[in-house]
C-alpha cells in the first residue's frame, strides 16, 4: 500500500497584543494591589488595636484599696516617694459643683490638648492639663467609672520603662485598668507621660474623686468620653472608638 503522507498542520500565526490587552492588565494590577492594600490595612488595624491593659500584660492588676504609707516606688529607674494617704481627709460633700444646679455629671478628655473637662449639666466645674498615655495608648472611647480606689498599687513596664508605684492616689477605673488618678511621679501635665491612664496633679484628681461617682446598684458610675479632640462646642471627636 502507498504510504500516505503525513500532514503539516501550519500554527497560526501570534496576533501581536494591543493597548487594549495592556490597558486590562494594567487595571487588573492596581485592582490587586488595592485588595492587598487593604488586607494589610485591617491585620495592621488588628495587631495595633488598642491595648486592654494599662499596668499589666495580663489585666490582672491589684483593683483592690491598698494604702501602704511609707513605701517607696520605683519610676524609670528612680526612686519616688509617695504621698500620705488618709481616707478622713476625704470631704463628705463634694467640692466640685457644690454650688450649681443639679444635674448630669460627665467627664471629658482631649488627647489632642491633653484637657480634662467636668461638666455637671451644662456647667464646666473642672478644667485641668492631664498626662495621658506616652509608652502605652489610652483607649478613646465612651465609659462609666466602674470602680474608685483612694489608693492602689501600679506596676508595670519592661526594662528601662520599669514602675512600681505605691499609694497611686484617687484612682477611678473606667476602663479595664486603665483610670484617671493622681500622680506624684512627675509633673509634666500638659504632655503625655503615661502608660495609658489619665494622670493628673493630686489636687484635682482629689476633687474629681470626691465629685465623680461609681456604680451604685444598677447605676452606672460618672460617664468617661476619651476624645482624639474636642472641637468648638464640646464636639468629642473620636477615631476608631474602643466600645467600652
């Protein structure tokens, strides 16, 4: 038989790729790169999330009262001595908004200004530089003061950034362990300088303490608003609230 001869199956020639295709693959690109732009932005958003603890790891913190006159602490590698705490000094009526209407008590803090503000109603009792916090973030976000303590253990920190602080006086918890108190440890309110509470000098968080309130059955304790700032008109704006 004849030997049939193979076939040569010509390839179609490659049709060149125009703007079109480049175009298309140009889009595709940027679409991808904005997938993972934003990815990478909310693991990030994840990973730097405000912190639960101000003083410990763990928030296991010591919330209990605990007056320890005579100790000393320890703050950046120094030695601090605290102030005398005595429980009968507290006044039994408030200082603060003793001579306006009643009305509600709120408390404001701008991060920006590094300002507390205490309002009862509509009128201003308190305003005040506070040190709020520098090596760890104090959560921004709406809360009610959950527990006051006239005086507290706090430590924390790692290494150089080591505290231990005695008598931590007229702390009033709003958050986790995080809470407005006084501080002996330093005196550089108007700047920030905390590991995440709200520091103030010990005059005003004595007459804060004595004028805030804490839970009380099922009330819950003066209102905490931590504001990024506070603009005209007590607007609190917050970035990316912690929901308290």
């Amino acid at each position: 038989m004849p030997r049939k001869s193979a076939r040569r199956t010509k390839l179609a020639p490659k049709k060149k790729k125009g703007f079109f295709h480049f175009l298309k693959q140009y889009f595709m690109l940027v679409a991808v790169c904005m997938i993972a732009f934003i990815a990478t932005d909310k693991v990030l958003s994840v990973v730097n999330k405000q912190p639960t603890c101000a003083n410990t790891k763990t928030c296991k913190s010591d919330l209990t009262v605990k007056i320890e006159n005579g100790a000393t602490g320890t703050f950046q590698g120094k030695t601090v001595i605290p102030p005398q705490i005595n429980p009968s000094e507290l006044a039994s009526v408030p200082v603060l908004g003793a001579s306006t209407e009643k009305g509600d008590k709120h408390i404001y803090v701008d991060l920006k200004k590094q300002t507390l503000y205490a309002y009862q109603g509509s009128e201003l009792v308190l305003k005040t530089f506070i040190a709020s916090g520098k090596w760890g973030k104090t959560p921004v976000g709406n809360f009610h003061i959950w527990e006051k303590l006239v005086a507290t253990r706090m430590a924390g920190g790692e290494g150089a950034d080591a505290y231990d602080l005695p008598n931590v006086p007229y702390v009033m918890y709003f958050f986790h362990d995080f809470g407005l108190h006084g501080a002996y440890w330093h005196d550089n309110f108007g700047h920030t300088m905390s590991h995440g509470c709200v520091n103030m000098r010990q005059i005003d968080a004595k007459a804060l303490f004595e004028w805030a309130d804490g839970p009380s059955g099922s009330t819950l304790g003066t209102p905490v608003s931590v504001c990024n700032e506070i603009q005209d008109g007590m607007k609190c704006v917050q970035n990316d609230p912690i929901q308290g």
